[in-house]
C-alpha cells in the first residue's frame, strides 16, 4: 500500500497538499504495525509536488521529497519512485537511511524493498563505529554490502580526514569484512603505505575474522609479527587462535577457548606452543637465550596451558578449578608480553574470574580444585592443591613439594550462641599430605585441625567497648613416615592449646565545617584500641611438620592502635534539580605497636616491635598518596618504607612515584614516571625503575601517546637489563589496533592497552 498527494497539483495547492500529504503518512504509520515481510511494508510518500506518470507507471516528487517504509527513510530534491517495484530514482541532496547507518550523495538508483541500487558521488556512514565509505560510483548490493570502484574508507569526519584507506576497488561488509585492492594508507594527502591487498574488520558486533595484527622488533626474538583469529563458534562460546612469528625463534602458535554453560558457569582455556629454535647451553653465544636467575634451559618443545573454569552444582554447590603449567622456568620471563603472554592473560583471569596466576617468576606454580558451598552463617570448602614443581621437572631433580590432596574447611562466621550474649566462631579443617619423592626427614601424613573461639561483647557508659575471647585448638596427626627426637614412631599424634584475647577501644569523633568547594562538612573519626593476646608455651617438638599450622609459637602480647577516619560530605544538585548528599572517604590512617611481654619477662632485649604505619590519601582526581611502614624504636631506622604517589592536572599533565625499601630482602628501588601533556592531542611520556642497591637500572620507557579525533599512536621504547624493545600500537578508530605498543596505561589516565574488537 501507498499513501500519496493525487496525480497533480498546481503551485497554489502546494501547501495543502504538504500537509495533507503529513496528515496521510501519520495516519499510515499509526493505523498499520510494522510488517516482518519486506514486501509487505507500507511505502509513504510527502512532497511539495506528486505526480503519477501513466505511461511508465511511477510516482513523481520533487521540493523537500520524503519517503518513508518501515526503519528505511529516502530523503530528496526530487524522486520517482515505483510503487510495483519499489524501484526509486532519487537526485539532489539525497539521503537514504537504514536503521542506524545513513548515505548521502548527489544521485542514488536503488530498489527500497531489496536495498539494491547504485550510489553517485556518495558516502556511507555507518554511526556505531563512526565509519565512512566514500566513492565516485558505489553499488549497494544489498542490505548491509557495498562495492566502490576509486573508493576510500576512513572514520574520521571532514573534507580532509588525517587518514584514509583508498582502493581501486573496495568492497564492504557491514557486520562482516571490508577488501581493497591496490589500498594505499594516506596520512592527510601523503601516501603512507602500499598493498596489494587489504582486509579489514568492519564489525559491530562479535563475528568470525582476523583482529588487527601486532608487530614489533627486540634483541632476543628478533623482528615480530603476531595475528590473532577470532572465531565465534555459538552465542556462548568462541576461540582465538593466535600465530606469532619471531624471525629469530620461530611461530609460536596458541589458542585461547571461551565458553559459557550457564548463568553461573563458565571458563577460559589457553594453549601456546612454540618450537624454540634457540636454547640456552651455557656458553657466551647463547646468552641472549637465557636469565641469570633461572636454571639453564636445554629444551626446544616450550608450552603454557593454563585454565579457569567456573561451574554450579547441584543442591547450592559450586566448583572452581585453576590450571597452570608451563615448560620451563625461562616461559613467562620470555613471553610476558604479546596477545597471548602472561600480563595480558593475568589481568583477563583477574577481571573475569577474580583469581589471579602465580608470579611469572615462580618456579612452583598451584593448581587447584575447589568445591564449596555457603549458607548464611557457614562455609564449607573442599580442595584438591597440586604444586608444579617446574625446576624439578625440567632438571630431573626429586621432587620433595608438598601436596595437598585433599583439604576439608568447615568455617562458621562470627554468630551469636544461642539467646545468649556470647558470640562464636569456628575454624576446622582436615588435609591430607602428599610428596611424590619422599626422603626419611620429608614425611607425608594426615592432619586434623579444630578451631572454635567465642567472644563475650561488652560496652561501658556507651563509650568504651570492650571484648574478651577464648579459642580452644585441638589439632591431630596421623603419619607413619616420622619419628621424633626421643625415637617415637607412634602414627597418632594430638596437641590441645587454649589461647585468650581481649580489646577495648572507643569512638572519637568531630565534625568541621570548611564550606568550601571540596567538602561542605568533614568527618574525623578516630578509634583508639588496645589488644591483648596470650597463647601458652606449648611443647610441640615430637610433631610432624607440613606448614606453619604445625608450630604455633608462644604469645603474651600487648598491642595499641589508632586508626582514623577521614569522609568528606557534599551536595551535588542532578539535572532534575534535585539534592544528593554524597559521602567519600578521602584518607585513612593507621599507627600501631606492640609490646612483648615474653620478652620482658626472659629479661630478653627489644620487647618493643616496630612502629607500623598505614596512609591513603586521595584528595581528589588530581592527588593520591599511600604509604606504609615499620620503623626501629632502638636503631632508628626503617625496616620496610613504602611511598607511592601521583599527581595530576586537568591537561592531563601527571607524576607518579613510587619508592620501596626492605632491610631483610634486601630491597630498595624506584619507579617513576612523567606524562606530559604537549598539546591536548599529544602526551610524552618517561618511566624508569632502578634498584638503588646495585645501582642497577631495571627498565627504563619512552614513548608519545598521538591521539586524534579518529586514530591513536603510542610509540615506545623499552629496555630492560635482557632486552631492547621497540613497539608502536596505532589505533585507527573503527578498524581495529596495528602494533604491540608499549601496553602501558599512563598515570594521567589514558590507555593504550590492547583489547580484542570482540
């Protein structure tokens, strides 16, 4: 059906026939839902001028031509149009939009129902990726696909765009994947690069296909080249295979599996391989191959499988499982950075799962089956830990790690006992230990270990709050691999210990009220407390040993805090003219010590531990500062000081530093780092981390961060005490990421962090 303003008109019933024409196309659209069919879709017409040709059957508008059918919107000076076929010939200022994409150009030939047609002088704008296609002649071919002969594709706005892609022949895909042949990259009017032919993701949505490649050059793989393949096998599960090929080591090869069974389970495999055609065989010509702090590595077959997976159990269980090995002890040193390397793949688990990886530098890396159940006041936890012991495996050592297989953990929160005024808590667990090599002095064995402690809560004059606890520890063995000091082989050992604590502590606080822009009134809470923990001197020296649980030391201990509390309050006034109070915590506070009575009474000298301290301040966006530290009240002197802190400005202008000193390690270095904002499109940016003991620069950065309105440059430079780096990651912005950059995110705030167009 049609909607239309009669066969003819004269000038002065114009007027009346626009509205009426308006009258007609509102009535249509409100009186006829909107067909599924495309053929069954109503086509409405609104000019100033329409007439019907007899001879060749068509509608004829002109003057400010308006056409509309279902999400599809034709726009003119002048239109014929076929109501049979729904063939339109539209000229002059000629818009066509579909959905969210539009085209504009100066003359368009096009069927409306099969959205096949020809475009002259005309651009394609597809609005979520913000992307243009320009060209002299483009066919629409249907729906969602175009052909352009001398056509260019770009996402940046304007006459003169900062970059561009222009073919002979372009075709594109929305949805799906654009090609160029002879493409040629153009910075403004210079031609940047030449190809053959070019593929390019045009995707708004998650879809099969080639993600932007990455490549970069160091001293230890020599030139790179890494490009990864997206592959979405079903609603709930996909794939990235990955190929990165280094000039000097060889492809290695990977593949990373997602798959999602439910609301509440789900999980992640990865795999890489890499046939190293280089190892380490102690001599000077393989240094480059090697780090001085692991062992020497002989082996050619390098791999990393690692997994976490989620999944729901029946009557309210839940199970979790963490997989990680790898090779060797060079892997994660070698490969930390890149598509699939370990800081990527760390920060990925982190953010999806909430369980992170081992250091890249651990030689003894957990893997970990877990189910659990939780009710409102309990838990249950039951474990399977296997630790992988990579230096015993690869240098065919004894492996002596200790297993667990499996752990029970029965916990109660903290609870009120019955109608009573006392509260309880309980820790139990029963671990069964495991060593695959055992010697006479390693000894495998059973353990059971009860924990219950219940606390009486009392205040006084509603100031002062006070809280004495008794815990009962009942603790069992079981092993017929030791024997004590006395030479008793008795498989069944037990230890029973009782310990008491008690606290008082109370509430002081103050309200200010500096009205000014930060805070219109700020909350000081602080919280003296004084602890104090006894636990008797207990003979444990014809027991087993499998971890700390098994020597309990004697404790008579006194310990002061004070801790404050620092929230701002203010007034934010919404769009609607309504009133929100917010609150933030803007710094925090911690100063303790204890003192040793044990000490004091074996006249045994220092019965004062250090001064510990704890800071965060966070002002606002533009200043944070945290610390922590111990301090010596005999030598006067640190034995751990921790200092880290960033400053920003609004051009984005930032300093960050951060300073740590341990006396035992011994540790002491600095990281800092500068960005500069050059102009509000270019940042500069230098980081240096240094170990002040050897004097030793760590790694050291340099880079610029270009960004522009459709495309992003990050170029850096790296180099650490193994390795020269030099990467670039340049964003053209709704194609995708070419480079590998420095992957670093800027103290200002800004990153360039590779993510996949997923």
């Amino acid at each position: 059906m049609i909607s239309f303003l009669g066969r003819k008109y004269l000038p002065v019933q114009a007027a009346v026939a626009f509205v009426y024409g308006l009258i007609c196309l509102q009535g249509s659209v409100f009186a006829d839902p909107l067909p599924e069919n495309p053929k069954e879709i109503p086509w409405h017409i609104s000019a100033l001028s329409v007439t019907f040709d007899n001879i060749r059957n068509l509608y004829i508008a002109e003057n400010q031509v308006v056409i509309t059918g279902g999400k599809t919107r034709l726009e003119a000076d002048y239109v014929e149009f076929s109501n049979k076929t729904k063939d339109a010939l539209a000229q002059g200022n000629v818009i066509l939009i579909s959905g969210e994409d539009s085209i504009s150009c100066d003359a368009m030939n096009i069927n409306l129902e099969t959205e096949i047609g020809t475009i002259h002088k005309g651009t394609i704008f597809i609005q979520k990726d913000n992307f243009y296609i320009h060209g002299e002649n483009i066919r629409k071919t249907g729906e969602f696909t175009y052909s352009a002969e001398k056509g260019t594709i770009t996402s940046c706005s304007g006459e003169s765009p900062d970059w561009k892609i222009s073919g002979r022949s372009v075709n594109v895909t929305i949805e799906g994947y654009g090609t160029a042949r002879d493409a040629v990259l153009w910075a403004k009017e210079i031609p940047a690069a030449y190809t053959p032919f070019l593929m390019f993701p045009v995707k708004t949505k998650r879809q099969t296909g080639f993600l932007m490649p990455g490549a970069s050059s160091s001293i230890r793989k020599g030139y790179q080249y890494e490009q990864p393949f997206f592959i979405a096998i079903s609603e709930s599960s996909d794939a990235t295979l990955y190929a990165d090929y280094m000039s000097d080591r060889g492809t290695k090869t990977g593949v990373e599996y997602r798959y999602i069974l439910d609301n509440k389970s789900k999980g992640t495999v990865f795999f890489d391989y890499l046939k190293d055609s280089k190892i380490d065989d102690g001599t000077a010509a393989t240094e480059d191959y090697s780090f001085s702090s692991t062992p020497q590595r002989t082996n050619t077959d390098r791999y990393w499988f690692r997994m976490k997976h989620n999944q729901e159990l029946p009557n309210g269980f839940s199970a979790k499982l963490d997989l990680d090995v790898v090779s060797d002890a060079d892997y994660l040193h070698e490969f930390r950075e890149g598509f699939s390397g370990y800081i990527p793949t760390k920060e990925y688990l982190e953010t999806e799962y909430g369980r992170s990886l081992d250091e890249y530098d651990q030689t003894i890396r957990k893997n970990r089956l877990n189910v659990n159940k939780s009710w409102s006041t309990y838990i249950l936890n039951m474990d399977a830990l296997w630790y992988d012991n990579i230096t015993a495996r690869r240098q065919d050592l004894d492996d002596t790690t200790l297993q667990t297989l499996p752990a029970i953990q029965f916990d109660a929160f903290r609870q009120q006992l019955g109608a009573s005024q006392f509260y309880y808590t309980l820790d139990s667990e029963h671990r069964s230990f495991y060593r695959q090599d055992t010697t006479t002095t390693l000894v495998k064995g059973h353990r059971t270990d009860i924990y219950p402690r219940v606390y009486l809560p009392m205040r006084f004059n509603k100031i002062f709050y006070f809280e004495p606890s008794l815990g009962a520890r009942e603790t069992l063995w079981y092993t017929n691999d030791f024997t004590s000091a006395a030479g008793d082989s008795d498989p069944l050992r037990a230890r029973h210990m009782a310990d008491f604590g008690a606290e008082i502590s109370t509430k002081i606080f103050r309200v200010f009220d500096p009205g000014n822009t930060f805070a219109e009134k700020i909350k000081h809470e602080m919280v003296p407390k004084l602890q104090y923990s006894f636990i008797p001197d207990v003979d444990q020296n014809d027991l087993p040993v499998f971890d700390a649980l098994d020597r309990i030391t004697e404790q008579n201990l006194i310990t002061w805090s004070v801790t404050n509390y620092f929230i701002a309050r203010k007034t934010i006034l919404t769009p609607q003219d309504k009133e929100i109070r917010t609150y933030r915590d803007f710094a925090y506070a911690q100063l303790s010590q204890s003192y040793d009575l044990k000490k004091e009474k074996e006249n045994q000298k220092e019965p004062f531990s250090d001064i510990l301290l704890t800071g965060i301040l966070d002002l606002n966006e533009f200043v944070s500062v945290n610390t922590d530290f111990s301090w010596s009240p005999y030598d006067n002197k640190y034995q751990i000081f921790n200092l880290g802190g960033l400053l920003k400005d609004k051009r984005k202008d930032a300093l960050a530093l951060e300073y740590r000193f341990d006396r035992d390690t011994p540790l002491e270095t600095i990281y800092s780092e500068i960005d500069i904002a050059l102009t509000n499109k270019l940042t500069a940016y230098y980081a240096i981390e240094k170990n002040l003991k050897d004097e030793r620069t760590v790694q050291t950065q340099t880079g610029f961060i270009l960004t522009k309105e459709c495309w992003t440059l990050d170029l850096a430079v790296t180099e650490t005490t193994s390795d020269l780096n030099i990467g670039f990651l340049v964003t053209l912005h709704g194609l995708g990421e070419l480079g590998t950059g420095s992957k670093k995110t800027l103290a200002s705030g800004q990153s360039s962090r590779y993510q996949r167009t997923q």
